[in-house]
C-alpha cells in the first residue's frame, strides 16, 4: 500500500504546526490550516497528538466571522521545559525556562575558568540540579540542557576547540560529559548563535526576518538567523565577527589572524586602554593585574554613561568598531535588523545602539533598498543562556519528536543532530 505523504512527513508537518502555534501565541484550527496548507482534516490530527501529549491546549473563543465561534488553540507552558548554560570565561549564568520560553528561574556564579573540565563539569551539574530542586520541576518534562560557549566548536561531538581558558578544555568532550554526569540530554552551540535564536522563539522579530546578533561578553561574536533559521556554515562556527580583521598588519591574535575586531572592540581591549589612561585606572579602580574583564568594563562603561572625558571616547570608540562589523554582516547577508545582546551591553547599551544605528544608516550597502534597525535584546545580559534553552525545545518540538515518541531521552549526538 503507497504511504500518504503527509503520513510519512508526520513528524516534520508535526513540528511545523506546533511553531505555528507557538508563534502566534493563540490561533485556531482554521487559521492553521489556512497558514499551513494542510488541510482541515490533517490540522485535526496533528492538533490532537499535540493535545494528548499536553503539549497544546484549547483555550476559549475567537471572534466569530458568522459561524460558530473558532476554538482557539495555544501552548502550554508547563509542559515541558528546558535548561540553558551559559559558560563564560568569567561568568556562569543557568536559567529553566518553559514551553513558552518564559524564565522560571535563574542564577549565576563566577566563572569555571580556572578549573579544569574534570571539577568543573560536576560543578555545573550540581548547579542545574540545584535551581531544577529549587522550582520543583519535574524531570520528567525537562528536554535537556543547551550549554552555550564560545567557538570554536565541534557541536556535533559537544568538543570545544579551543585551549581557552587554558589546554585542558581543547578537545575536551564537554557535551558528552556533563550529558553523563546529568542524566539527560545535552546540546552544545555557540553563545552567539543561541542569543539570536532566542529572539525569533520568543517572537521579538518578524518570523520571516533575516537578521543578525551582534553578542558580546568577555569576546565578540555573531549570529544571523533567517526565516527562524540559524545559518550555520559547513561546521557551525559562522559569524565570527569578533575575529573579522579590521587591520591587515595588526597584532597576531590567538585565533591565528590578524588584526582581529575583538582585539580592538572587545571588553579587554577597552580595559587594557584604560589601564594606559593618565589616571583613569585609580580613579575607576580597575585592576591592573586582574583577569575579571567584564567587571571592570562595566566600571569603564558607567563612567562612560556618566560622560567621563577619558572614559566615554573609549566606549565610542569600541561602539564604533563594532559599527563597521554590523555594516560588513549587515552588507554579507542583506538583513533588516541587528540585536545587540550579552552582558557586555548591559550598562552603555545606548551609546553602542546609537552609535552602530549611526554606522549601518551610513555605510550599508543595501541602504536605500531597505533600512536597518539597530535594537537592544529582550533577553539582555542573559540572552544566551535562554537561547541555549530555546535551542533544545527548537530541537527537539519543532523538529516534531517528544520523548514520549521516541521512547527514550536521546543523547548528545541525537539532540544535535535533530536541528
């Protein structure tokens, strides 16, 4: 017997009528199949697996075109739920959000950057089980962990390719391990990558946008994402603006080019500038000899707010570089707005928005087909951690598989290969 089409892409079709849903918050049958191009009866049967699995619920009346009011359908939160990790050089952030992407709980430590992976895995996986206990989730519909990190990266294995913060963590399988220690699924990604994604899941942009994340934290990295999609290159390790080279003949960096942004625009660099500043040092209380970057960037970045005259040119200084790599990403792959995420523009995120809009309405090249918006993120200093969480319910819903389907809690390898 010939198998229906639709039948054998049901998880595929599946998927795509739950991010319906989710996108617009509440919809009804009708408006699905009419959004979808399925038909009515096909609408009935995936909106049914999704109910028996209590993924949606029915939730009251629409407004009536001249029949029988429409039943409205939307997700629901408690459901299921996930874990996001953000592992920073300097900093730790873990937050649970639901099947909404609605932060249930949040906390954040100093960084595991001087541990070796051996302690400080365990070290993380005590902390998520610890903020799992405190909101009593049960883990029953928790879908796993996104762990979210710079790049390079080899997300398929979960190996970090770089020797930072020290030799111990390159080739290190950090994905796999704490998989192991956690007793759950674990998806690794770029910290850069996840924040851009989290905008279009939380349905901050326009779901058939092409836009791009400009993210820093203690370094400088990107994101494009285009029709909900994150682009991800041949190894998904694209977007690196932090190591574009704005300077053929500039210091060597330790990613092997040149020149590199990050090396200019970044919060250290913008430190290591200060720390030259006749003054500025004592009067900021930075610390020579510290390795805490985002501290004292944030120092250097109020002072900058305040108008400081050594400290502001310094912030638009780094706001301006930061410019030109939104005009080259914006210019690459033609987009209609940039989020400015991460902990980094948390204190003098204006001067940057004002400054990098300044940059893109000039220089772009596409600008008199279109304009470019230049906004803050929604999630803020958090943003990639909740968008390693989004990850993992992009993962494993829209691609339309469930635990319950597949039997059993996939591993590291099916996680990331489901995306």
């Amino acid at each position: 017997m010939a198998t229906s089409p639709v039948r054998s892409n049901r998880p595929k079709t599946r998927g795509a009528v739950f991010d319906l849903i989710r996108a617009a918050r509440s919809i009804s049958r009708v408006e699905l199949a009419a959004s979808s191009g399925l038909t009515p009866p096909t609408i009935s049967g995936l909106v049914r697996d999704l109910m028996i699995e209590g993924l949606v619920v029915e939730a009251g009346r629409g407004v009536s075109t001249g029949g029988k009011p429409p039943t409205l359908l939307q997700l629901n939160p408690s459901a299921r739920y996930s874990v996001g990790v953000q592992l920073e050089r300097n900093t730790c952030v873990i937050v649970v959000i639901d099947l909404a992407g609605h932060r249930v709980a949040r906390t954040s430590f100093r960084g595991t950057a001087q541990m070796p992976p051996e302690h400080a895995l365990p070290f993380l996986a005590a902390q998520v089980n610890a903020i799992l206990d405190a909101v009593a989730v049960d883990r029953g519909k928790v879908l796993g962990v996104g762990l979210v990190s710079y790049g390079p990266q080899d997300r398929h294995a979960g190996l970090l390719l770089s020797p930072q913060p020290t030799g111990e963590w390159l080739d290190y399988p950090v994905a796999p391990r704490l998989a192991e220690i956690l007793g759950m699924p674990v998806l690794l990604d770029n910290d850069a990558a996840a924040a851009a994604i989290g905008e279009y899941w939380l349905g901050t942009v326009d779901p058939c946008s092409a836009y791009g994340c400009i993210y820093m934290a203690t370094g400088i990295g990107g994101g494009v994402v285009v029709a909900g999609e994150v682009y991800r290159g041949s190894s998904s390790n694209s977007v690196e603006i932090g190591h574009i080279s704005i300077d053929v003949h500039g210091d060597e960096c330790s990613c092997g080019n040149r020149g590199c942004l990050e090396n200019y625009a970044g919060p250290a660099a913008v430190v290591r500038q200060a720390l030259t500043g006749p003054g500025l040092a004592e009067q900021l209380a930075l610390d020579p000899a510290g390795t805490d970057f985002l501290h004292d960037f944030a120092r250097i970045a109020a002072a900058a707010n305040a108008g400081h005259p050594q400290a502001r040119p310094l912030i638009e200084q780094s706001a301006r570089y930061l410019g030109c790599a939104a005009v080259t990403i914006t210019s690459l792959f033609d987009l209609d707005l940039i989020v400015l995420a991460g902990p980094s523009f948390t204190v003098a995120g204006s001067i940057y928005q004002t400054l990098i809009q300044q940059e893109v309405d000039r220089r772009t090249f596409a600008r008199r087909a279109h304009p470019v918006r230049v906004v803050p993120s929604v999630s803020g200093p958090d943003a990639a951690a909740i968008g390693g969480a989004v990850l993992v319910l992009q993962s494993e819903l829209t691609a339309g598989r469930t635990r319950a389907q597949d039997g059993a809690a996939p591993g590291v390898a099916e996680v990331t290969q489901s995306i």
